[in-house]
C-alpha cells in the first residue's frame, strides 16, 4: 500500500488520520511486515538538519507519523496538509486496545525501574487481558544491547515500545530492527512517565491548542533548552520550504 506522505526537509510525514493509521499498522503486525514507526515533533525535525545521519535513519523509518503540532502546522502552512495530528501517546493507547482484542503480545522497553515498573502495573490494570510478556527499563550501555535484543525476542512480542530519549530510542530501533523480531517497533518518548502516575497528560482543551509543550515545559522546566528549537523550526519552515512550494 502507497503510503501518502507530505515531505518536510525530504522526510516524508504521514498525511493519514489516526483511524487509517491504526488500520494500516494493525494489518502490517498480523501480516509481520516489520516497521519502525516514527511520531515526528519539530525537535526531532530539527536534529535530522542538524545531523545528517539522524536524517538518514528517519528516512528510513517504514512510517513517520505527525506527533507535534508543529508538524502539522507545517505541513499546513505549506499548502500539504495533513489530515490530523496522530499524537504518539494516543497512537500507542490504540494500539494496545487492538492487540488485547486480537491477543498480541507486548515488550516495554525504557525509562528508570520504577516508572517502567509502575507502567507495567497501570497497563495491566487498564488492559487486563493485555499480554504484556516483557519489560526492562532503558538505563543501559551499548554492552549490553545483545541482552536486550535477546530477552526481546524471547518474550516473541508483536509491539515493542521503546521509552528513552529521542537521541537514542529512534537511532537504536534503526541500528537493530532487523535483529529484533518484531512487527512493529515505536519510540514512545516519555509516554511511560504519564502511565506510570509520575506526570500528567495535559488537558484536551490545551492540546486542542497545541500548547500540549507549554504543559509539558511546566512540568519538567528542565526541558527548555530544546523548546528552543521550536522557534527555530519555524523560522526554517518559512525561509526554505516556502521557496519549493
């Protein structure tokens, strides 16, 4: 299937809404077509043009999703819309109601021991018939990756959420998807910390707003530094994409 797409800086975004996402994802698990799915922000736009191989590795994602209402503002504002922002949070909530319909199994994989911990606890206890086979936190060096790899495989999950950092749960999706035996495989950024209790989801009047960031900065002011590559994102949206529209 031809996936539509709006290219941003030569990265192709999705332009489906979440409904034809989570029909186009759930066929690709039961059919175990290997993706790596990306929910794209204007921070992680904004390291591909900084860095031309965290370019390389979005390009190669088997689907980029609209996450940040920055994206969606600049697929609009160059006349290529996309049908909706595909939150990550949302997407991956969706994806776990079909797989307790359908019996997928499901790895968590990121944050410290007690948010993954408590994430485990609170997803069971929302999703009883869920089958969570696995979960490990993601304090852990490139040593020990072959463990991990291994432990992943051998719980043989149909989800894999990956909860570290941009700079490193995309990059290490990319590096070892084809050793890992999965279906689809989703960096979930900071997701965990909301499940497990330890930080609260903005109100849907404020993502209505697209001020979910501003929320998010209250919570962890230490996050301000890269809020500074919003304003430089568009800046970068009206100087150089404008010029090819």
């Amino acid at each position: 299937m031809m996936i539509p797409t709006v290219s941003l800086f030569g990265i192709p975004v999705c332009k489906w809404g979440m409904e034809d996402t989570v029909r186009y994802l759930t066929k690709a698990v039961e059919e175990r077509r290997k993706h790596q799915v990306i929910t794209a922000n204007p921070i992680m736009v904004m390291a591909g043009l900084n860095d031309p191989k965290y370019l390389a590795m979005m390009k190669r994602a088997e689907l980029i999703v609209p996450d940040g209402a920055g994206v969606v503002w600049a697929a609009s504002h160059i006349g290529d819309p996309v049908a909706e922002r595909v939150s990550g949070f949302d997407l991956m909530h969706r994806l776990l109601t079909v797989g307790e319909e359908r019996g997928w199994k499901v790895f968590l994989l990121g944050a410290s021991p007690d948010i993954i911990s408590a994430s485990y606890e609170n997803l069971h206890k929302r999703y009883t018939a869920l089958r969570i086979e696995g979960w490990r936190d993601g304090y852990f060096g490139a040593e020990q990756d072959d463990e991990v790899i291994n432990q992943i495989n051998a719980a043989q999950p149909d989800l894999l959420f990956v909860g570290r950092s941009a700079d490193k749960q995309e990059p290490w999706i990319d590096r070892y998807k084809e050793r890992l035996d999965v279906p689809l495989m989703m960096g979930v950024g900071g997701s965990f910390d909301v499940i497990s209790g330890k930080l609260k989801r903005a109100p849907v009047w404020i993502q209505r707003v697209r001020m979910e960031w501003f929320y998010r900065l209250l919570q962890e002011p230490w996050r301000y530094r890269r809020m500074l590559e919003l304003p430089k994102f568009v800046v970068r949206v009206v100087r150089d994409l404008e010029k090819v529209q």
